[in-house]
C-alpha cells in the first residue's frame, strides 16, 4: 500500500507539470483510478504499477513534456519490468537498424549488378 501511495504523490506532482486547464481532469482521474484500484490481487501490482508508468508518459508526450520529469515515478513503478521492457525496445530498435542495413546493401548490390556493362568475347 505503501507503494501506491507514494505512486499516486508522484502522479500528482506530475499532474502539476501540465497546463493549467488540464489539470483538475487528470486529478481527478488519477484520483478514481486509485480508488478503483484499492482491492486488486497482489499478483496484478506489476502490471498496475507498470501501466500508471506508462500512461503518465503517455499524458507527458501528449503535452510536450520531457518524460525525464517521470523519473521518480518510474523508480517507484517499474524496478524490473520497465528495465526489460527498455532492453526490449532498444534490441528491437538494432534489429530494425541491422534490417535497414542489409537492405541498403542489397539495393546497391542489386544497381551495381545492373549498372555493369555487359561485355561479349568472340572466340575465333
């Protein structure tokens, strides 16, 4: 519970980082999140944890905010999983950038092979 609590400051305080007009809906939605949320398996804590991380980034990049400003929360929210989940997207990123680089290769050698003249040789 612990936890929760000091998940929930920190979301609020993030809360105060958008524009004004903003702010009272993502209070209060935070704040019906929490309520929600008050008798949920302890095996579900992860998930929840991970998924108030990642929609307070989403609410940042919404607003234009440096998700820097969620640092705290993402050390109360996602010791592990977060961890994992950014060696996955950065391996996936490499794949991509190995995958775009092979194909570059292919394509040069594909006009290369194309580009070279032809040459016929008569035996006589």
């Amino acid at each position: 519970m612990e936890k929760a609590l000091r998940a929930y400051a920190e979301v609020l305080r993030l809360v105060r980082l958008l524009p004004k007009d903003t702010r009272a809906y993502y209070a209060k939605y935070a704040r019906e999140n929490f309520v929600n949320y008050r008798e949920v398996d302890p095996s579900d804590f992860d998930d929840l944890f991970r998924r108030t991380y990642n929609h307070s980034i989403w609410v940042l990049h919404k607003y234009s905010i440096d998700e820097s400003a969620a640092d705290k929360l993402k050390g109360i929210c996602c010791q592990y999983v977060c961890v994992v989940m950014t060696m996955v997207v950065v391996t996936t990123m490499m794949v991509a950038a190995v995958v775009m680089l092979i194909v570059t290769v292919v394509a040069v050698l594909t006009v290369t092979v194309m580009v070279v003249p032809t040459v016929t040789v008569v035996v006589v």
